[in-house]
C-alpha cells in the first residue's frame, strides 16, 4: 500500500503499533486504522485475540506492556504507535495497578519506541490528570504523559473526558442498574459536569493525528459538545431505555466514600473510591482545540446517541 503522507509531506506512516486494541477504545479505533488504509499491528496478551473486531486482517505481536523484554523487536517496520492501554481498578494480587499499567506501561513502550526507531508516538492520557492529586487514577496518567512528553519522540497526547459508545464501561454499567431498580443513588449532590465524548470521535482524533504534523508535541482535551450535571446524565440514560424519568436517593458524601472505600475490595461491587473521586471532581475540558486541528464536530450525548443500549448492554 502506499504510505500515508503527514499533511505536510513529511514522515509518512504505513504501519501503526497499537496497544489496548482489544478494549473499547481501542476495537474503535483498530477499525478506524484499517478503514483509512493502515496496517495495524496489535500488542496482544496471550488468550485475549478473541476480544478483537472480527474479519479484519491484522498483525499480533504477543507480549504484556508490564514487561518490557516482551517488546523485543515488537516496532519492527511501525512507523507511529498508538499506546492506548490503561485500567480502572487496579487488582493489586494479579499485579494490575495504576503505577504498573500507566506509568511503567508507558515508559516501556516509550523505550521500545526509542530502541526500535519509532518516532510518532500517540498517547492516550485522561481529562483532568495533574501533579498535584490525591488520585492515584490521575497521578499516574500524569507521569505516563511526562515520559512521553520528556521522550525526545514526535509525540501527541489525548485527554478525554469519560468515554461513551458501544461496550462503554460507564454508561452501560448506569443502564444495568437503571433496568433493575426503581431508583438511581446519586453521590454527593449530583451537581458535578461531565462532558462525555463518543468513541467514534476519540478514535477518529487518534487516526487524524497520524497525518496531522501541527499535532506534535501538543496535549488534547477531547471533551462531548456539552457538560450535563450527573443527574442528568442519569436522566438521558433513562430517557434512551424508554423509562420515565428515575427517581434519586442522594447519598451524602461523608457516607459514600467509606463506603467505597469498604466497597472496592468485593470484586463486584461496581465503585471504587478512586472511581467515586473521578465522578465527585467532575470532568470538562478547559478547552477543545482538537475540534479545529482534526476538523472533528463531536457528536451530543442525547438518547439518540445511546442507541447502543437498547440493542445490547454487552461489550461488542
Ligand atoms: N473509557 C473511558 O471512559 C476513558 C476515559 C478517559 C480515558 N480513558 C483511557 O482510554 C484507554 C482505553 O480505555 P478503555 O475504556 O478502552 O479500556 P479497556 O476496555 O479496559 O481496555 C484496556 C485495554 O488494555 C489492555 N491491557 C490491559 N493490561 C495489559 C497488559 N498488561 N498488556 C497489554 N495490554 C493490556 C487490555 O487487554 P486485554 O484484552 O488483554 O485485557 C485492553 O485491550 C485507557 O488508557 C483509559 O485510561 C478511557
């Protein structure tokens, strides 16, 4: 194939790394690769190809981010990589925490990039991570965007807000509880924005980036056209299940975190105090600069838009 050009004539890309390909950003973004004429080549663990979007042809590298010796020779041919993985919840006896997952992560796949001559580098960073933070979700985020930003790589890193579109873990969680009980508990007041932003335009940023030479070395907030306070949010998830609007118990702060907290060691239950501190902050983007540099309108967050959940509740 022929390689595709940056938009200034320089650095073409042909063949993308990509990481977290099995996830649901990712599964988006693999087939937004291949529609636009790359080829993809996708770190995978052993066991989990089966999670990637059938009948698409693509090249497996197996290997574990944690491990950096599994990355030898991995970049062969790649041009750019699209590092996509990160976790919610960290299960600390498996080894799956946010110092492992996001920080080391990171700086192994930067390092690979580095040893194995990859110089476009995308990073898939999260709304609202800082230095300063007692969240351990955005503390890592953040020193995984400054090993990426201190690499020396013509890298770009994405921000998003909470991610919403088929097999979202969020939306779809709100729904299953929405299906089931008659009322939805909100923490704290429920006042908090979110602005969620779809997949579909996460992904399509992602491929943009790839051909857009003014990306490099900038920081991006991908955030929905709106912020909607939590309770509505519940309210539009309602409205897109043909449910009446549901009724609300506000569960005071100063009792939902040590809940939470009591919480998160149950593998099932659905909260965690990190997760809890994310929503209680809120999410909005300062700004939305991708909306010009990848010509992106972002789609609303509306009941038409959450047609996905009246066709399956299941990841796809
Ligand atoms: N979803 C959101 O609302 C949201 C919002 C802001 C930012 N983000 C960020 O976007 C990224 C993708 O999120 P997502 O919702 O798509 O997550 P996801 O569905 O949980 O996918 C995570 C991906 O990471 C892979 N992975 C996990 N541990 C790995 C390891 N040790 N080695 C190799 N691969 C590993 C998983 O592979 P397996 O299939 O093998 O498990 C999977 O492909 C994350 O960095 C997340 O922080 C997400």
């Amino acid at each position: 194939m022929t390689p595709i050009e940056m938009k200034d004539g320089t650095g073409a890309v042909h063949r993308v790394f990509l990481t977290g390909a099995t996830g649901f950003v990712g599964r988006e973004v693999v087939r937004r690769l291949v529609g636009a004429g790359y080829i993809v080549r996708c770190l995978i663990r052993p066991g989990s190809a089966g999670k990637l979007p059938r009948g698409i042809d693509l090249e497996i590298h197996e290997g574990d981010a944690r491990e950096e010796q599994s990355l030898q020779g991995a970049l062969a041919d790649c041009e750019a990589l699209i590092h996509l993985i990160g976790i919610i919840r960290e299960i600390p006896s498996r080894g799956v925490t946010f110092e492992k997952l996001h920080f080391q992560a990171t700086l192994n796949m930067v390092r690979a990039a580095q040893n194995q001559g990859v110089r476009r580098f995308l990073q898939m960073s999260a709304n609202g991570c800082r230095e300063k933070t007692q969240n351990p979700y955005l503390a890592t985020k953040w020193r995984a965007e400054c090993s990426v930003a201190e690499s020396g790589l013509e890298w770009t890193i994405f921000r998003p807000s909470v991610i919403f579109g088929p097999g979202d873990g969020f939306v779809n969680l709100l729904a299953r509880v929405l299906r089931f009980s008659p009322v939805m508990p909100v923490f704290g007041d429920g006042a908090y924005r979110l602005a969620p932003v779809a997949v579909a335009d996460v992904a399509a940023a992602f491929v943009a980036a790839l051909s857009a030479r003014q990306s490099i070395g900038r920081k991006f907030h991908l955030c929905g056209p709106a912020a909607l306070t939590y309770t509505r949010i519940l309210d539009t998830i309602a409205e897109s299940l043909g449910r009446r609007t549901p009724g609300k118990i506000f569960i005071p702060e100063s009792i939902a975190r040590p809940l939470a907290s009591l919480g998160e060691n149950l593998p099932l239950f659905p909260l965690t105090r990190t997760q809890l501190e994310l929503l209680l902050e809120g999410n909005e983007c300062p700004e939305q600069e991708w909306k010009k540099v990848f010509g992106i309108d972002p789609r609303p967050f509306e009941a038409d838009s959450l047609h996905y959940l009246r066709t399956s509740g299941k990841k796809t």
